[in-house]
C-alpha cells in the first residue's frame, strides 16, 4: 500500500484532474436531473376496479368481487387482499408479499387472474381495470377554470385548454373535474310507448341499425378503383329524432321524435368540483416519469399567464395544490441548512488546523455530493428531498474521514517527517481504520435497505446516497488529498493557527485523564447508572410517534353524510364548511379544493360523501401550528347543524399511512361481527384522547325492490331477465350508439323521460314486452316495496370486515399506547370464535416498519463486530468500541427529552447512522492506542492509554464539531423548517454531542478495564 500512496502523493496534476472531473460531471447531472419529493417507489399494491351500472352493494358482491378474490386467492405471494363492494362498483386492493422473491412474477399473475374472470354480469362492459400504486404517479398541479359563464362555454374554454396543457413538456395524462361528457339524451315518452304500444328495446334496435358507417368493398373500372361505403351516420346529433322506429304498408311512419325529446346536453353530475370555494372545471395534472416537476409546473404556470389575456370577461384561470412549491421549499430549506453547516465547518476547520489543509478537506464535500449526484440516475434514483437528507446527514461523516488522514499528515509532519514521508506515512498509518470506519457507517446503513414497507421503499435513497457518498470520499482522500496538501508541507514552518493553544490543551487533557483513569470503576458505575436512568426514562415518558404532523402544511376533510343524501345536499351541506375555510386569515390559507361525490379513499363515487383539500401557508409564515387550527375548524363545525360526521386528517409530512387508530374485524358470522365491532368502538370512546370514531358498515340508503309474483310472471310470457333489463334501460339509460364529433366522441343514450323517474306510478306502470311482443305493464307481474338498503360490503382476506378508525389528541396518548389497550381488553380467540382483529393504518406500518428497523439494527451491529474482529485480531475489543453505542443512544434520550420531542420513525434513523459514527471515533481511538503499546512496549500502559487519547483529542473534537455544525442547522431550522428530516439531525448532531466524552473518557476507562481483567485471568499482555 506505501508503494500506492507514495504514487498518487507524487502526482498533483492528476489529483487536480480527478477533483476537477468528478465536480463537472456532478455539475452536468444537476443541471438537468429530475427533482421530486418522494423518491419512485413500487409499494407492491395493485388495485382492481370493476364498474357494474346500476348494482346494488349486494349484487357487486355476489357477482363481481366474490369471483375476483376466487381467482385471487390461488396466487402464492399475495400479503393480503382488501375490497369494497359498493352500488355501481367493486374496488379490490392486492398487497405482494414484501419477502416474496420475484415481485414481478406475482404482478403477472394479478394480471392473469383477472383475466380468467370471464363470468362477470352481461351489463360489466368493461374489463377490469388493474392498476400498480407508485410513488411516481403523484399529481404536480391542478389548473381550473371558474366563472359566471354558461356551463356549455365554460366546458368549451376548458376543453380548448386542456389541448394545450397536455402538450407541455412533461404532462403524461389529466384527471378531470367538473367536465362532463357530452350526450345527447333520447328521453322516451311512457304515454308514447303506450299509445304506439312500442317497447324500449325497439327504439334502441332502430337506432343502432341506423347509425352505421361500413366500407362494403370497391368498386373498379378500367382506368380507376373506388371504395364502395354505407354511409348513414347522424351529421348532426338532431337528425336521431328522424329515424324510423315502425312503419306500416300503408304509409304511416313512427319517429323518434313522435315518441321521445331529443336533448343535446352532458351527462349527469356525479362529481362536483370547486377551487377555493367556486365552481371549477379542474385538471389535475400527472407529470410523466422522468420529469421534473419544478420545470414542468413552472411551463404550465406559464401557460396560465399567457392563457389568462385571452379569457372573457368574469373567467378565472387559476391553479392550486403546486407540488414544485413543496418541491422548491424542501430543496431550499434542506440546501440552505447544508450551505450553513458547511459554513460552519470551514469557519472551524482553520482554527485548528492551517488554511490550505481546512480548503482540501472542506473540498471533500462538494466532491463527495456532486460524484453521489452523478452516480444516483445509474441507480435509478433522482433528487428528492429524501435522498438530499442522506448527503446532508454524511457532510460531517465525509468531513471526518478527512480530518483523520490530514490530521495524521500534520502530525507527522510535525514529529519531523520529510514531507514526502509526512503524506505517505500518515495516510498508511490510519488508511485501515478510516477504511474500516467508512465500511461500519456502511454496513449500519446498508439494512436499511431491507426495511419493509411503505416507509422502507421510501427511505431506500438515504443509505444509497451515503453509500455512494462515503466510497467517493474515500477514494478521493486516498488518491487526492495527499498530493493537494503536499505542497504546503514543503513550505517549512507549518503556519497552524491554534497550534499552540491546542497543545497545552492536549497536555492538560493528558493530565486529566490520567486521574481519571485511576478512578475508572467509579466513573464507569456513574456511566452505567446514567444509562439505565435514561433507558427508564425513555420507556415511561418517551412517546413513540411515526411521523410528528404538527407542522404539516395539508389538511384533508371528509364530510360522510347519511346514506342516500342526494348530491346537490351534500354540496350545499360543503358550502357551509367552505365559509368557514374562507375566514381563516391570509397568513394561514393558501388554498383548497372542494370534491362532492367522490371518495378518493376508495377512488369510487359516492353522492353522499364530500371531500376538501385544504393547502395551508408554511409552518414558518404562520402563528399557529397545524394541529392548532384544525382543532379551532373542528370546535366550528361541531356547530353545524344536520345529519353526518366531519372527519380531519392531518397530512404530515410522510408517505401516506392511514388513520392513527385503524382497526379490523373479520369473521364470516355477520352478527357476531357487528357485536365486536360495536365493542371496541365502546371500547374505544371510553380511551382519554380518542376522537373522530368512524366505522365503514353504516346502513345504505334506502331502496325500492321489485317484488315478482313468478306465477303471473310465467303466464304473461316474461323472465325476469326481461324486468331486469327494461327496468334499468329505463332509469339508468343505455348507450346505443356514438359518433366522433370534432375530436371527442358523443354518446347517445336512450331512457325514459325524467319526469317519468321520479315517480313509483310510472315505475309500476312500465311497460315490459313479451315473447309475443305484447307491452305488459309492470304492475300486472310485480308489486313495489320500498326500505333500507343494504350497506357497502368490506372484505379482509376474502371475510367481510368490518373497519373502524380514529384519529387522536397525541399530547394524551399514542397509537401504539391506544392498540395495546385494545388487544389487552379483547381475548378475540377465546371469547370471539371466527373472528380476527387486525392492525391497520398508522400503526401497522409503524409495526412493520419497525420489526425491519430492528432486524436492521441487530444486522448491523452483527456486521460491525465481525468488521471490528478483523481490524483489531480480537473478540473482546470488538465489544469495548461497541459499548459505545448504547451510551451514544443515551445522549440521544437525554437530547429528545430536553427539547420536549417525541420519539419518531426518521428519529430511529439518525440512532441507526449514530451508531456507525459513534464507533468511528471509539475505534480509531482504540486503533491508535494498541499501535502505541506496539510501538513501546515497556511503557507503563496508563501513561500509553492517556498519551494515545491526547494524542487524538484533536480529531476527535474537529469530527465530532464538524458532524455537529452540519447537521444541528437542519435539526433546528436555521435556513428554513424541514419537519420530516429535522428529527435524523437531531439524534444524530445531539448523539454526538453526548458521545463525544464517552469515547474520550468512557473508551480509555473501559480498555483499562479490559486490561485489568485480562490480567485478573491471568491473560499474556499482547506483544
């Protein structure tokens, strides 16, 4: 290795070259690399949603969802299957099993599965739609239009617009709100019918065999060859009322339009949509996988302006919900804090060492980040503020590894090296330990890319970009640094700043630790019982929260109204809630968007259901935490009148995991399942802090049911295939036939007037034709009776479930604390036969990822003592660096309870990189001082364990000062409030802080007491 580094210390040009390289490609890639917020992550969930018009909840059970899990339920790899089964539509959601070893396989076989569902229901036109949940499908924007204009001009502007917002540059596909398909309606007259004694499905035959276009072969002559067309279609959608339904030899003709009112409008409002109170035709905008969302939104905000001139009088283009903000502010605040630590550093790194070697190690930093920048699209990873938390968090660790090498060179410059000597012989001299500490902050990191779950897909990036980060800088201290600081060792006179002052600090220190030494087993029973008090403490007062929401800038409201509220209800219900949003004052609200109809927790319509979006100002603009406003907005809307329950969710700054308390109850048996689902919602309401109980088997709203009388059924020549499927042409309508108008295609639908629907008289006067042909009124085979409908049904694992879920005052108690509650109180094996009581939500996830967090955590440490056996030829010295561990844990308690700060899933992530950095200083320290006991063997060893700790006081001090200064910046916010990564800085910046005397006063009491027990054993001193 002398030979190596003697090579590359000799060589500044190239050393210039690599730095110099390694800078411009990282340059290049951040000019144009892909920037979000969440990094793209498969999260092994599909989604099957099958569309049945006019089912009730029970038939979409009976002959949708039912046959969809049977086939489900053959594939192996499947963790477990949810579905709704509601009116209209049944919703199947498939979690792969994390473990399962080809995910891609199962995919397969979802897809194949569904595929031999050919049994669906005649009226299930459209196959399964099969959907894979991403990270990367995450809407950007979404631009709306308002305005007093008619709703068919208002459609038409956003129809034009919609043309061009999808030719920006980076749109991959638009949802649409509030934009109704067009269809021009042939609404038959029930007194028509019986006048002309002419059934429906006549009127839809005629209109189908009259809309034809077809290509009936060529014609060819001698000289030319022409294609021969049946060309029939409607030019205009009027020219419907001009077919011909019946005719007779004498003449008499009988039109659509003698039977029916021909309207050329939209179909129904099944959704509303409003921006920021008023009605809107919205897009939400999905960019496509590899662009950037910051570039993408700013060239549709850009659209927008120039859009905006052209626009009448009274129309409103605006936008909501801009991902980039988010995107921008994350980046800015997470660049800021990093630009502020390296400040930091480079003000501390001159006061201990001299100018030009605090220049190159402090170029070790943006060296290491831009060459992990280049390296990460290799890796299919882009920038997202997950991945640059990671390069902020190792900015101290690079600086480290740094500060070891040159401060070794220094030294032995100092002791009389030639310069030549000074570089080669320092850097061989720790180039094992500062190897072996890169390797263990590796391998704590590397399990964490095993960590299942939601939260472990989305974390992947962090223990990839220190990965790649750590082998650069290693490779770039090694090749690089030697040869950048040869030349100021040649310079004669080292010029060190401090030095001096540094020195009789170290020869005091020296002194110091001398004494202490002598009283070690006194100091070390201290340690021992301030780490178990800590411990203690932790268990009893420490509370675990996944994701702390307090800062939050989303808020999402549902209003669950009582089933069968029809939807101009509910949206008048919303406008109440709306008023209240728009009291807020300026410096809290940024905007909202406003659903009615629509469920976006099951992606399903649902009249009776509203939901609002709310966008709240940053948490640094701001008075009031969003905690505090949403508990405001709640006391005001407990004042409002009226049936349905308001629920408030707030969107912390995490992946999505689900309600705090979400709970299942399975089981076959119906009453015994409601009876335990009663049960622990009672359970429950009686638990100080719960709040927002909701369960999803309320009643359906209310139905009228055909009942037939099969005897008189027969005798008229009927089925009931026939009632069936009149009835629902009837009131459903049916599409008969379409036609391409300009560039969007117009259905025609054929039903009965509507005036005629809303009336039992004209239901039961419906008239139904036989084989023969003769109209039979329905009354004369069937009676009407009206009550309440059945419920949506809900399934775990192929079982009917029941789900209830709560939210929580978190300053009361926590989810973790709330389900042990739960499952203490109920024995469901004993006292509940058939039934199951399952995790969901917030705290499964916290549960999953958790267990991988700790098998992660147990990998580690196994792979650091197998490391640390071979760095030091022995099982027991292992242990003396690794004791470091839990005392740096300790700090991290003692850190979290003064700032009064839950415990937290990216907390125990800046305890997993503690871990890796505490050792680094333990075993250089512990390296350097058996090198001494080599290198001096008949030295007295307190004199050898107290010089080897002065001698590293200086590294040290800068390490754990630069670790600190980088990360504390981001802990606290100083360029701007980063709430999701705040808590890593925290651990790990406090962590050391409260380590470093450990490793510097604990570490050489605990290798004399090694020592001291091997002597006791009468073990032979090492040689």
């Amino acid at each position: 290795m002398r030979s190596l580094f003697r090579f590359f210390a000799e060589r500044h040009l190239l050393a210039y070259l690599i730095t110099v390289m390694i800078i411009i490609l990282g340059l290049n890639t951040l000019l144009g690399i892909k920037r979000s917020i969440w990094p793209e992550a498969d999260f092994g969930v599909m989604s099957v949603v099958t569309r049945y018009p006019g089912a009730s909840p029970e038939d979409v059970e009976l002959n949708v969802t039912n046959k969809i899990e049977r086939e489900l339920k053959t594939i192996i790899g499947i963790d477990r299957m949810t579905s709704i089964s509601m009116e209209n539509v049944s919703v199947v959601e498939v979690n792969i099993d994390p473990d399962a070893d080809d995910q891609e396989k199962i995919k397969a076989d979802v897809q194949e599965a569904i595929g031999r569902v050919t049994d669906l229901p005649p009226e299930v036109t459209e196959s399964p739609q099969v959907t894979e949940i991403t990270s990367s499908r995450v809407d950007a924007i979404e631009v709306g239009l308002t305005g007093n204009l008619p709703y068919r001009e208002l459609r038409e502007l956003a129809r034009l617009f919609e043309k061009k917002l999808l030719d920006v540059p980076g749109v991959a596909e638009l949802d649409r709100f509030g934009y109704r398909a067009r269809e021009i309606r042939v609404e038959v007259s029930p007194e028509a019918m019986a006048q002309y004694q002419l059934p429906l499905w006549e009127i839809i035959a005629a209109i189908q065999e009259r809309n034809i276009r077809a290509t009936t072969g060529s014609f060819e002559s001698y000289t030319t060859e022409q294609d021969l067309v049946t060309l029939a279609q409607f030019r205009s959608p009027l020219e419907v009322g001009d077919v011909i339904v019946r005719s007779t030899f004498e003449g008499a003709l009988i039109k659509v339009k003698d039977l029916a009112i021909i309207r050329d409008d939209f179909e129904d409002e099944r959704v509303l949509s409003r921006m920021n109170g008023k009605p809107a035709v919205s897009f939400l905008v999905y960019p496509s996988e590899y662009a950037d969302v910051i570039r993408t939104c700013d060239a549709i905000k850009e659209l927008i302006y120039r859009e905006r001139t052209n626009l009448p009088e009274g129309v409103e283009l605006q936008y909501v919900n801009d991902e980039s903000r988010y995107v921008r502010d994350s980046f800015s605040v997470v660049l800021t804090n990093g630009l502020i630590g390296l400040a930091l550093i480079l003000v501390i790194l001159p006061i201990f060492l001299n100018f030009r070697t605090a220049f190159w190690v402090a170029m070790g930093i943006p060296v290491a980040l831009l060459g992990t920048i280049f390296l990460l699209p290799l890796f299919g990873i882009y920038l997202d503020t997950i991945g640059l938390t990671g390069m902020i968090l190792v900015i101290g660790i690079i600086v480290d590894d740094a500060i070891i090498i040159a401060e070794n060179i220094i030294r032995r410059r100092e002791e009389g090296d030639k310069p030549l000597d000074a570089a080669v012989e320092g850097i061989r001299e720790v180039f094992r330990p500062v190897l072996t500490t890169v390797l263990t902050t590796i391998i704590v990191f590397a399990p964490t890319f095993f960590i299942p779950g939601v939260f472990g897909k989305m974390i992947v990036p962090v223990p990839l970009a220190i990965t790649l980060a750590l082998f650069i800088s290693m490779g770039e201290v090694t090749v690089a640094l030697p040869a950048h600081l040869l030349p100021g060792l040649r310079t004669g006179a080292l010029k060190f700043s401090g030095r001096m002052w540094f020195r009789r600090l170290s020869d005091s220190y020296r002194g110091v630790i001398l004494h202490i030494l002598k009283f070690r087993y006194v100091l070390i029973l201290l340690f021992v019982i301030l780490l178990t008090g800590s411990f203690w403490y932790a268990t009893r007062h420490l509370k675990f929260i996944l994701f702390p929401t307090g800062t939050s800038e989303h808020v999402f409201i549902g209003y669950d109204l009582t089933a069968g509220t029809p939807l101009h209800v509910t949206s008048d219900r919303m406008k109440e809630v709306e008023a209240l949003l728009l009291t807020l004052p300026e410096e809290e609200l940024a905007s909202f968007t406003t659903r009615i109809g629509f469920n976006p927790f099951i992606n399903a319509e649902n009249e009776n259901y509203a939901s609002i979006s709310l966008n709240l100002t940053p948490y640094t603009e701001r008075s009031r935490t969003t905690d505090e406003i949403v508990a405001d907005l709640r006391r005001k809307t407990d004042r409002l009148q009226g049936d349905g329950r308001i629920i408030y969710t707030i969107v912390g700054t995490s992946p999505p995991v689900g309600m705090p308390i979400s709970l299942r109850v399975a089981g076959s048996d119906d009453s015994l399942r409601t009876r335990l689902a009663d049960s622990v919602e009672v359970f429950l309401g009686s638990i100080g802090g719960i709040k927002d109980i909701t369960r999803d088997d309320k009643g359906g709203k209310n139905q009228t049911e055909i009942k037939i009388n099969y005897d008189r059924l027969s005798q008229l020549g009927l089925t009931v295939a026939d009632l069936a499927r009149n009835v629902r042409i009837a009131y459903d309508g049916e599409v008969v036939t379409s036609i391409r108008y300009g560039d969007e295609d117009v259905a025609f639908k054929v039903m009965i007037q509507e005036q005629a629907r809303r009336q039992l008289s004209d239901l039961r006067g419906l008239l139904i034709p036989n084989r023969e042909g003769r109209l039979i009124p329905l009354r004369e085979v069937a009676w009407l009776a009206t009550g309440p409908g059945p419920s949506d049904f809900r399934h775990f694992d192929g079982e009917r479930a029941i789900t209830i879920e709560a939210d929580l005052d978190r300053d009361v108690t926590t989810p973790l604390e709330v389900t042990d509650m739960v499952f203490e109180h109920f024995n469901v094996e004993r006292d509940w036969p058939g039934m199951r009581l399952a995790l969901g939500g917030e705290l499964f996830a916290t549960e999953e990822s958790m267990a991988g967090i700790s098998r992660s955590f147990i990998i580690a440490v196994i792979g650091i003592y197998f490391l640390l056996v071979l760095l030091f030829n022995s099982l027991t010295q292992p242990l003396l660096v690794m004791l470091a561990i839990p005392f740096g844990i300790m700090g991290v308690i003692i850190a979290f309870a003064l700032h009064g700060e839950p415990f937290s899933f990216m907390a125990l992530m800046g305890i997993i990189g503690l871990c890796g950095v505490v050792i680094n200083d333990s075993l250089v320290l512990v390296n350097h001082i058996n090198d001494l006991r080599f290198r001096r063997p008949d030295g007295t060893t307190l004199d050898i364990v107290a010089e080897g700790t002065a001698n590293r006081l200086r590294a040290i001090i800068l390490t754990t000062l630069t670790t600190v200064v980088a990360l504390l910046p981001l802990a606290y916010g100083l360029g701007g409030t980063a709430p999701f990564v705040a808590p890593i800085a925290l651990a790990l910046g406090w962590g050391l802080v409260f380590a470093t005397p450990i490793t510097l006063v604990l570490v050489p009491c605990l290798y004399m007491t090694g020592l001291d027990i091997h002597r006791l054993l009468g073990a032979r001193k090492p040689q």
